[in-house]
C-alpha cells in the first residue's frame, strides 16, 4: 500500500462525521451518473428517428458506453492504488465534463459516429466515478452494513436515472430551442448544461477534504500474499455483475421499442414518461430495500428478487398486450439491489485486494455493452418480445450467485 496513504489512514479525519461527509458528498456523483444513464436509453430511440439507424445499429450506443466502463476501470484502479479515491473522482469528473461538451462539435457534424466518440470520453469518465464512488461508499464504514451502506448511495443514482427519462423525453424529441436569435440543438443544449454541472461538482471536490480509507478500514484485511482469485465471493460476484449488468442495461435499451408495440395508441414521447415511472419502481426499490435489510440479509433478498424477475421475464416474452408492459416496468423495481448487492458481497474482506477487485467488477459493465446488440440483434431478425430472453438469462445467473452465497453462511 502506498506509504502517504497509510499515514492519512490514521489521521483523526476519520472521526464518524468525516465518514458521513464523505459519503454525503460521493452520493451526489450517484446522482450525477444515474442521470446520464436514464438519458441514455432515450438517446436511443432518439437517433433511430434522426439519424435512421437500426434497432442493432441503436445498440451501438450502449456498446461503446459501457465498453469504455472495461476499457478505463483497471487503468483508474491501479491510479487510485497510488493516488486515493480523490484523484480518481476528480480523474472522472473532468472526462464525463469533456464528453458532455463534444456534443457540441457532434451536433454539427450531424454524424452517428461523432455522438459515439462523445458518448464514449463522457462514458470513460463515469467508469472512473463509479469505480471510485462505488468503492468509497462501501469502504467508508464497518464491512458488516457495506451492502446497505452501498443500496442507500444507489439510491440517489436511482433518482437520477427516474429524472433522465423525463428530461429525455420531453426535451431530445422536441424541435430546435431558439435562444437570442440563435437556433440550438435540445440534446445538445442538455449536455452543455451538463458538463457545466460537472464542472461545478469538480470544483467543490477539489477543495473538499476527504479522508483516504486504508486497506485496514472499513474491510477486514486479507492476506497480502494471497491472489485476488482465490475469494470465490469475488470471482463469483464477476460473472453474476456482468450478467446483471447485460440484463439491466438489455431491459432498458429497447423499453420503448417494446412499449410502443405492446401498448395501443402508443407514441415515443409518452414510452418515454413510461420509462421514468419504471426508473421511479427502481428508485422506490432501492429505498425500501435498503430498509428491509434491516430485518433480511441481503444475499437472500437478492436470490428472492432474481428468481422474481425470471418470472416477470416470462411474461414479458409471452407480449401480452399491457399486461407485459406492466411487468416490464416491475423488472425495474426487482433489479434495484442488484448492482450494489453484487458489488458490495463481491468486494467484502478483501483487504489489500479492494481498490483493484473493484476496479475488476467495474469492467463487468461490458456486459450493458453486449447485450444490447444481442438483443437488437433479435429484434431485427425475430421479434422484440424473444429479445428479452438475454435478460431472463441474466437473472438465472445472478440468482445462482446470490443462492451460493446464501449457502456459504
């Protein structure tokens, strides 16, 4: 471990109100990240209509946003190994600031790729924040309550990803903004004022003091001497992250696709609001699940909502006319946990190990990368309802981890 950091570890900026501070001031960048998130999946539908792209071609977007969680979650790791958890959010902020701004030059090209280099420098700059937040949060307290800890910093990424879709939707398919005189693109507007948000969040974190966790806080340590792959939780907790992660991201991309033709009298705008009342089911689940874990474990609440949404898969794939579409909105409530339960079981006790075993299950978002295009993939050459069997496989996996798990203890 670096020297300077096992010195601030012992440093009496460790007091509980230290801790709370912190972890007050990480949880807006959750916030931050849901919101580009919950954005995202309208972007989708958005530039099928202005750039005529395909259902696989769409996919593409979330292909590249989160192949640059693989690409730069190792890379910001090894940083924060020798830099802190500081560095690597400030690394983070400035990226997802510099990708928010390329929609400017993106927009006048008017190209697909130019929106995908954007996407991908902002999306580098998220997979440094939520490899440094995600790992804070669950560093900064006793390892016995990290998954709660974890579930209640998701939550506020929940509220972001409920308001994402409410401003896609009423902003990305409305026609250009006249403002003094001038004519301005709204995706392009949204992320100017975006990346200005940012910018301010970078300044408040910069002055902030911040306490540096130590590999012997926060996580009981294990052996320096011993490999990474040895703790089955970890090894484990990566297959389970990357399937649950092609599953959520899967679910949403094409929610409006499924919506408008499971719905009658349907439009994109309206699909739209849909999805944020989906992502409210997901906030909401966070929330209360965060407190029902005061009275169940929440390896044996991640097995009952997986095995829940297998079967809410079931019926999404049948295409029931709005009965589907209803229990393609309850997914989103069942997935809550499911991120910040795997990430927090997967990174317990690892001591020494922590930083880089999360910067690891970080790079499992490459599974929202994939399975997207899988599943658009499906869509084009069969039907958008049997799409949804890439999720429901998903679930199998992560109810598998979450049973092993359960019977571990």
């Amino acid at each position: 471990m670096n020297h300077s950091v096992a010195l601030r570890s012992h440093q009496p900026a460790h007091g509980v109100s230290s801790q709370r501070f912190a972890l007050t001031l990480v949880t807006t960048l959750f916030l931050m990240w849901g919101l580009s998130h919950g954005m995202l999946d309208v972007l989708n539908k958005h530039f099928q209509d202005t750039l005529n792209v395909s259902k696989a071609q769409s996919g593409l977007i979330q292909a590249v946003y989160f192949g640059a969680y693989f690409i730069v979650a190792l890379p910001i790791g090894i940083f924060m190994e020798r830099r802190g958890y500081k560095a690597g959010i400030l690394v983070g902020l400035g990226l997802f600031a510099l990708g928010a701004l390329m929609f400017m030059p993106a927009t006048a090209l008017g190209t697909f790729s130019a929106f995908l280099l954007a996407l991908f420098v902002l999306a580098c700059g998220l997979g440094c924040l939520e490899t440094a937040a995600n790992l804070y949060a669950a560093v900064l307290g006793s390892a016995a309550t990290a998954e709660r800890r974890l579930n209640l910093a998701q939550s506020f990424n929940g509220l972001g990803v409920f308001i994402g879709p409410l401003i896609g939707g009423a902003l990305f398919f409305a026609p250009p903004i006249t403002m003094a005189g001038f004519s301005l693109d709204p995706v392009m507007l949204t992320y100017v004022v975006l990346a200005a948000i940012v910018l301010v969040l970078m300044m408040v974190f910069s002055a902030a003091a911040l306490p540096e966790m130590g590999a012997e806080e926060g996580v009981s340590c294990a052996d320096a001497s011993g490999s990474i792959w040895s703790f089955p939780h970890f090894t484990g907790a990566l297959i389970a992250q990357f399937c649950y992660m092609a599953a959520q991201v899967g679910v949403g991309a094409f929610f409006i696709n499924y919506v408008l033709e499971h719905w009658p009298d349907m439009t994109s705008q309206k699909a739209s609001y849909l999805l944020s009342i989906a992502m409210l089911t997901f906030m909401a689940g966070r929330f209360v699940s965060t407190w029902l874990m005061r009275f169940l474990a929440p390896r044996r609440m991640l097995m009952i909502y997986g095995l829940i949404n297998v079967a809410l898969s079931v019926l999404v794939i049948a295409g029931v006319e709005r009965v589907s579409v209803c229990a393609l909105v309850a997914l989103f409530y069942f997935m809550s946990i499911m991120y910040p339960c795997i990430f927090a079981m997967g990174v317990k006790n690892l001591g020494v190990h922590t930083k880089k075993a999360g910067a690891y299950l970080v790079m499992t978002l490459v599974g929202g990368a994939i399975a997207p295009c899988l599943m658009g993939l499906v869509a084009d050459f069969y039907t958008i309802e049997w799409a949804y069997a890439v999720p429901l496989m998903g679930f199998l996996v992560v109810s598998a981890y979450a049973w092993r798990q359960t019977s571990a203890y």
